[in-house]
C-alpha cells in the first residue's frame, strides 16, 4: 500500500477521509429530497450512498489507526487525537448500524412508508453530527498541532 | 431535462458550492489560529538537546527550573546537591537516595546531569504534584544499567500506578491496580544504551503511548486512573544518567 502513495503523503488516511463525509453528506441529502420526491431511483440511490458511506467510514477507521502510530503527535495534540480516534469509531459503529438497519428497511421495503422516512432522515443527521465531531477533531490535528504535514 | 431532474441537478450543485465555501472559511480560520499560537513543536525535543545549565538560565528556580511553559509544560533539570535536588523536588514511594545514590555531575558540553547508581533495591522517586491527562519526557542515557527503568504516572503507591518500562531494546506499556500488573502493549525499539535518549509516554483520556523520541514504540487503552504522582522508578543494578525531565499537563479541550 505504501507504494502507492504519493511522495508527499505521509499516509492513506487523509485520502481515505473525504469519501465517508462526502458519501453520506450527499446520502442525507438525496434522502432528504426523497421524502418529497417520491422517486425509487432516490431511495435507492440514498441506500447505496449509505452502504458506500459506511465502508468508507470502515476504511477511514482502519487507516486512521495505522496512521496515528507512524506520525508525530505533539503532546499537547494527544487529547485530541484521543478523541478523534475515539469519534472516529463512534461514527463507524454508527454508520455500520444504519446502514445495516437501512438495507433491511429497504429489503422490506418498509422505508417507503413516510413516518419511516421522516425517522430514518433524523437519523441520519445524528451521523452526520459524528462525523463533523470526528472531522473537526482531525483538522484540528492537522492545521493547529501539525499532525502528518509532512512524510 | 424533465423539470423535476433539473431541479435535482440544480440542488446538488449549490448545495455542493456552499458546503466547499464553508470548508475553506473553517480552514482559513483555523490556519489563522494556528498563526496567532506559540509554537509547540519540538518543545519537548528542544528540552532533551538543552543543557541544564542553558534551560537554567530561562527559569532560575532554585535548584531546579519547575516553571511552566508557555505550552503549559514543566521542565525540570538538575543543578547543585544530588540528594538535597532529590528530597527536595520528589518523595519516594519506594526505596530511599541510599539505593539510588544521586550525585549532580557536568556534562560534556557543560550542562548539569543527573547520575543515579541504582543498588538493586528498587527505588521509585516523583515529582510532589498529582496529574491527570499528562505527557511526560525524560531525556536519559542508560549506560551500563541492567534491569527495567519505568517512567511512571498515575502513581499513588507501589501497588497502583501506569507505567512505560524500558529494559534492553524492549517497552512495555501497562499499570498496576492492586499489585496486579496488567500489560497493555510491549515492542522492541532500536536505541543504543550510551546516547541520550528521548522517551516520552502520554496518557490522553483513555489512551496511554510510548515514544522514543517522535517515534510511537507502544500504544494501549484501558480506563482512566485517578490522578496521581509523576516520577521514575530504577528496578536493577548500575549507573543511568538524567539530563531533564519535562511534564505537560493535557488540558482536556
């Protein structure tokens, strides 16, 4: 794998970060639209978005553990690189679970029914508040204490 | 484009913008932050390549420079009488300065230096202040030392207490709650006895590291302990060498 990196990049991690916030950011939101636009395609497309978002969240993870032990964290940065890796496996056991709870909703098909929908939005915007957390605690990392700036 | 479609697209592309605006003003903002904060970087480091004498100079505390930092770190180096600098700075919570027998020497470049000759008694000395979240670095040469030297934290007693101990080329990572020894990480590390070595151990919440020098050697997690002492504990026979001990207390954020 290390190989296959860039020069420059001191790990996968922050390669792998972007495709689980971006993932699930836009599967909210075309989950969102779905509950007013009653479109198939939207419920499917939301389901994969999840699916997807929590295999990214799996590989952020895994990545994000191998990294914290190769770069150098100062140690005023150690609380919060704590943190970040404890957010971080909050919102992949999170994401697993409803993404887990969402395809047997939709194998159901019982995310159809509107009260569901509405529930399975607010749902999803809890992790979506995980992965801020998670994602502020890791730029805080990087922009105020340094972390993995250079190889 | 069917109207519904366009709609979607359209959505998507702004909402899109506006999420990539608002990660750049976070960005900017926190590069600004960054800008207006002292350096942190390599304090610890800097400590280990400062003489006793040099960091002297910045606090003049007495025998010993305990002022804090503007990174909220303590530094502490050796200067006058071995045994009075020890009674003075830490207490023991086993064995006393006949097994360790402390004597202030010069260094090669003129700096204080610590030189402990520890008997075989284990001996455990620490700082009088009782820390949570904390990181500490010693700066040591091992020299002809045989046995386990353990930077300890948490410490109440002999019986409680976390520790990072280095013995040869291996680290182990643990604590004991109740004289029960519980091992969270050990690995082996490259490091020659008779060069000043940084090792640095931080124990952040529920996570607990290794280092020698920027290097993570041992990595563990397990509940947090109870505030307590900070100091070294000597388990074997020959002379070890301390040239600064630095202790930062972790502000939880």
């Amino acid at each position: 794998m290390e190989t296959l990196l860039p020069d420059w990049a001191p790990n996968i991690h922050p390669m792998i970060i972007h495709f689980p916030i971006v993932l699930w950011t836009v599967a909210v939101f075309i989950d969102s639209l779905s509950l007013f636009l009653t479109k198939n395609w939207l419920r499917s497309m939301a389901m994969t978005l999840y699916a997807l978002g929590a295999l990214g969240g799996l590989a952020a993870y895994l990545s994000g553990k191998q990294a914290i032990d190769i770069v150098s964290v100062p140690m005023q940065g150690e609380l919060t690189a704590g943190s970040h890796s404890d957010w971080g496996l909050y919102t992949l056991l999170y994401f697993g679970l409803y993404a887990a709870i969402r395809l047997f909703l939709f194998w159901k098909q019982w995310d159809r029914q509107k009260p569901v929908g509405i529930i399975l939005v607010l749902s999803s915007l809890v992790g979506m508040g995980l992965i801020t957390k998670t994602a502020d605690l890791g730029g805080k990392l990087v922009y105020k204490y340094g972390v993995g700036i250079k190889k | 484009m069917k109207k519904p479609h366009l709609l979607l697209v359209l959505m998507v592309l702004i909402s899109g913008t506006l999420t990539f605006n608002s990660c750049n003003q976070d960005k900017k903002q926190e590069s600004n932050e960054e800008a207006r904060e002292p350096d942190h970087q390599g304090s610890m480091e800097e400590a280990h390549n400062k003489t006793g004498e040099e960091t002297s100079h910045e606090h003049k505390h007495g025998n010993t420079d305990n002022a804090t930092d503007s990174d909220g770190s303590k530094v502490w180096s050796p200067s006058g009488n071995g045994i009075e600098l020890i009674k003075s700075d830490f207490h023991f919570i086993t064995g006393t300065t006949d097994n360790i027998n402390p004597v202030v020497i010069q260094g090669e470049n003129g700096g204080n230096i610590l030189e402990l000759t520890a008997s075989g008694i284990p001996a455990a000395f620490v700082f009088h202040n009782q820390y949570g979240n904390v990181g500490i670095g010693v700066s040591i040469k091992r020299g002809d030392f045989k046995g386990t030297l353990k930077v300890v934290h948490h410490a109440k007693n002999t019986s409680n207490y976390e520790f990072v101990a280095i013995n040869g080329n291996k680290m182990k990572l643990g604590r004991v709650v109740n004289d029960k020894e519980k091992i969270l990480d050990e690995s082996e590390f490259e490091a020659d006895a008779g060069e000043w070595t940084l090792l640095k151990v931080s124990a952040a919440g529920t996570h607990y590291k290794g280092y020698i020098g920027d290097k993570t050697i041992t990595h563990g997690h397990d509940d947090e302990m109870t505030d307590g002492f900070v100091g070294l504990m000597l388990e074997g026979t020959g002379q070890i060498q301390v040239k600064s001990i630095e202790v930062f207390e972790l502000e939880a954020e």
